[in-house]
C-alpha cells in the first residue's frame, strides 16, 4: 500500500471487535506515519472504498480468513489491497505478511490476466524468456494455462522445499503459491524465499481456497502464531512495510 497523507482516503482495519480495544496500538503507529484508520466492518467495504485494509489474522482475530475470502471472492472488493497483521490478545503489533496479491480458486481467468496487466508484470512477457513458478501440491492446471496464454514459461513446485530448490537454481519473474503446502505455509516460504538473492524480490500471489472450514482457519492462525517473534514490532519497523512496494 503506498503511503497517504492525513488528507487522503483511509485504511480500514477489519477483524478485530468493537469494544475489543485490540486496534489502539495499531492505531497509534499508522498515525505516527501520517495515515488515516478506523475500526470498520466487512459489509461496508464496497461502498466506501478504502486506499486499503488492514486484517488481522491471529488467533484473536474476530474471524480474519473469513474475512480475507469475503474480501477476495467479491469482485466490488476484491481489488481493495489487503495488508495482513498479526496483532496479540492485548493489541501488540507482532508481524506483517506483505504479499503481492491474492486471488482465489478456481482461478478467474479474465481477471487473472487483468490484474497481472494492473500490475505491470505481463509487459515483459512476450519479449523476453521468463518464467512464473506455481507452489502447489495440486498443480493448479487452470491456473497454469492461463498463466502461459499470458507469454510465461510456468515452473511447478508441489512443496516450499521443492520452490526453494527451484528458484535457488534459477530465478523466477512472479509466483503463485498456495495459502498452505504440505510442508509449511505460504507466508513462511515468504520468509525463507527473502533470505537469498535469487528470490528476495519475487512478487508471490497467494492462492486461496473460495471458502475453509473452521479447523483449516485455526490451523492457519496458529501456524502464523508460529512466525511471530516474542518481540513486538517497534513504530517504525511496522510501517516500513506500507512504504515498501510489495
């Protein structure tokens, strides 16, 4: 999400209950940086249109995954950038999941090459040899089709260990990656993809599911519970990722 001034459209922070208290924290940081925010609901989304939205996704969260698919799966809402945080029982900012984007399946296939045109990444496609990595144990072939009338030559993973293999070989342009693997999640493969140099800077796309039960959305909370550090993320640590360009 690019930085806005005090006078530019706000960022709406969705998952947390009113009265919870639980977003005061949060508050203070985006202000520190000159944003604009507000506690708000899911239903009004479309109507009032945000510069973007800030969802939590703990374990504390008043429904965060349903909230991100409601999000996803409505074309009135689904270009809306969502940043995805990490915020204690108590309100503590514990970690951000930047991405490049989300999209849901069974993929769209019209929108898919919309966005990617949005984005800038199919301009290069037909010039020049590169490559798009799919992470998924299915193999996602819609996906992969459409990905390749875009003028990609499509790499598939099955496993984060297998992608890490991959791109450690050669680098990819962009990537697709399931929201969970059979190994680990989309957000810890993130990590470990930024520590080299081959992938630090690959735009990775989550892949989600069109609905997830209630233990799939426990067990995704708990495996982000498992990233965040004990240490709480400082004013300036936070919103280095909204300067950042993900």
């Amino acid at each position: 999400m690019p930085e806005v001034s005090a006078s530019g459209r706000e960022l709406w922070i969705l998952g947390i209950t009113p009265g919870a208290d639980r977003e005061e924290q949060l508050c203070s940081y985006l202000t520190a940086g000159g944003y604009r925010c507000r506690l708000e609901k899911v239903e009004n989304l479309a109507g009032g249109r945000p510069l973007g939205v800030i969802l939590d996704i703990s374990p504390f969260s008043d429904d965060g995954w349903g909230l991100l698919l409601k999000i996803k799966n409505d074309p009135a809402t689904r270009n809306i950038p969502v940043l995805l945080v990490f915020l204690s029982e108590k309100g503590s900012v514990g970690g951000v999941f930047p991405v490049a984007g989300f999209f849901t399946l069974p993929v769209d296939e019209r929108y898919l090459l919309e966005r990617l045109a949005v984005y800038g990444m199919t301009e290069d496609a037909e010039t020049w040899d590169l490559q798009a990595l799919v992470v998924s144990r299915l193999g996602e072939e819609k996906l992969s089709r459409t990905v390749e009338s875009a003028g990609f030559e499509v790499v598939k993973a099955y496993t984060a260990k297998e992608a890490r293999a991959l791109v450690s070989i050669h680098p990819v342009y962009l990537s697709f990656v399931s929201l969970m693997l059979p190994d680990m999640s989309v957000f810890e493969l993130v990590e470990k993809l930024r520590l080299h140099p081959y992938s630090s800077n690959i735009p990775v796309y989550v892949l989600l599911k069109d609905e997830m039960k209630q233990g799939e959305k426990i067990a995704m909370s708990r495996e982000i519970a498992h990233l965040i550090s004990k240490k709480q993320l400082s004013c300036e640590e936070f919103l280095s990722f909204l300067r950042r360009r993900t």
